[in-house]
C-alpha cells in the first residue's frame, strides 16, 4: 500500500440557491495500491460531438531538421475526456479557470448500469437504483463524485455505436435522470456527477437537464472517461486535471483514479 507524500483538501459545492460551496470540508490522506487513468487518448478519429471542431495536429518541428520534436493541437473545450463548466450551461457560471485546486481531488463511488443499458440504451438512472446500490455498499458520502459505469466506453472507437443515432439523428445513450441527479444533490450532498458517454444527460435529452442541475452549483462534471470497470464501487479518489483556459466553457482533462 502506498501513500500520497501530503494531503489534500477534497471539497464540493453544496445544492443551493446561491451555489455556496459545501460547509463540511474532508480532510483526507490519499492511499493506493494503483494508479488508473480515466482518460481516453486523444486522436482525430475520436468520436465527436455534432458541430464540434475537428482534432488537429500539426508539426512544428521534427528532429532531423530543428533538433526537436513539436507539434501544435487544436480540439474543441468539450472534445474527448473533459470537464464542462458553468458558463457552457448558465449565462452567469464562471469559466473553468475558476475551478479552485481543491475542488478538483475527490472521492469517488461507481454505479453500475452496464446490464441494463445493453438491452435499453436510454436508461436513466433513477433514485431506485441509487437506494439499491446503498443497499449493497452504504450511503453515498456528501462530497462525492458519482461516476455512472453505462459500457459505452468500449464502443469509444465505433463513433455510430457511441453515439447510437436514429434516422431523426436522435441520440441512444444512457445518463442521470432529473430525479436521480436533484436526489444526488438534494440529499446526498454529492460534489458532481461523471460518465462514460457523451453526456451525463440520456442522449435524448436535449435540454441537458443534469448539466443545468449540477453546473447551478458549480458542481463537477466529467464526460467520456474509460476504465470505470477497473474501480471499485467506492473509496477511489479522483484527481482532476484541467487546462486552465480563460474563461473556458470546460476543458479536456486528465483524470488520475487512486484506487485503494
């Protein structure tokens, strides 16, 4: 077992009508046994959302000509493993470069929806299904992070089985449903809310209910991470990293999962 060399504060923003952040700090050391990446690599052929930018590389330098090698990138704020802010939803949110550190390493739980979203890809998580997993596992601490484990990430290389479109170009993913994710911040105090698809919102749902619910709060939400299967139900801590980008509508991010 190994431990982090120092500790962190792991903090959230509580529900509420102002977005004051969360009272009850947890002080806690981080231990591990293993470090996972929860982020998918970034290429051009990685499934983007309609309308978003193309990922773009483009050398600089190479070694036999400058002694280096350089390239520049461009992709959108909302392309790959990333993190939406407030101000992509909510016309007074702030911007990612907002988000203080210490908001940015939390604990975080794993819901499992996988055998139900095979048969039924636009499940939502409903309160049920939050009661019955404390059944099994005990209740969701305040300051969580709730991670939503649907499968998608292995369809992260098929665009048309990620996205699952219809003839009407409508979306088929799983997500958090309004109940579930106002339960979450109502009553269980969560930090935020993270997916394996596209969007914390059911494909579907076009008006990105859960979004507009967590990002009132200045809560965390993280889209399109991978290697949920390897975490166990609770007690990982996330390390979130951002690229803080003035007044940016999210962020991709590297997301370190601490698993004990």
């Amino acid at each position: 077992m190994r431990k982090a060399s120092k500790y962190f504060y792991a903090s959230a923003l509580a529900p509420g009508s102002h977005a004051f952040r969360l009272i009850a700090t947890v002080f806690m050391q981080i231990t591990y046994s293993r470090i996972i990446h929860l982020s998918q690599i970034i290429d051009r052929n990685i499934p983007l959302w309609p309308g978003d930018p193309p990922v773009e590389f483009m050398t600089v330098a190479d070694i036999a000509d400058d002694g280096y090698y350089l390239r520049s990138f461009s992709l959108g704020e909302h392309s790959a493993t990333h993190i939406n802010a407030p101000n992509s939803f909510v016309t007074t949110g702030v911007g990612i470069d907002d988000y203080p550190a210490e908001s940015l390493v939390l604990s975080a739980v794993v819901i499992d929806i996988c055998e139900v979203a095979i048969n039924y890809p636009d499940y939502a998580l409903s309160i049920a299904d939050i009661l019955t997993w404390e059944e099994k596992y005990g209740e969701i601490d305040s300051g969580s992070l709730v991670l939503l484990y649907t499968g998608w990430q292995h369809k992260w290389t098929d665009r048309n089985a990620f996205f699952n479109q219809d003839a009407q170009g409508i979306m088929h993913f799983p997500g958090f449903s309004r109940d579930a994710t106002q339960f979450l911040l109502k009553e269980r105090h969560i930090a935020g809310v993270g997916i394996d698809t596209h969007g914390v919102d059911p494909g579907q749902d076009q008006s990105f209910t859960t979004n507009r619910l967590v990002l009132a709060q200045q809560g965390i939400v993280l889209e399109n991470l991978t290697n949920l299967d390897q975490l166990p139900p609770k007690g990982s801590t996330l390390a979130i990293a951002i690229l803080r980008l003035r007044g940016g509508s999210g962020s991709p991010v590297g997301v370190l999962a601490f698993v004990p």
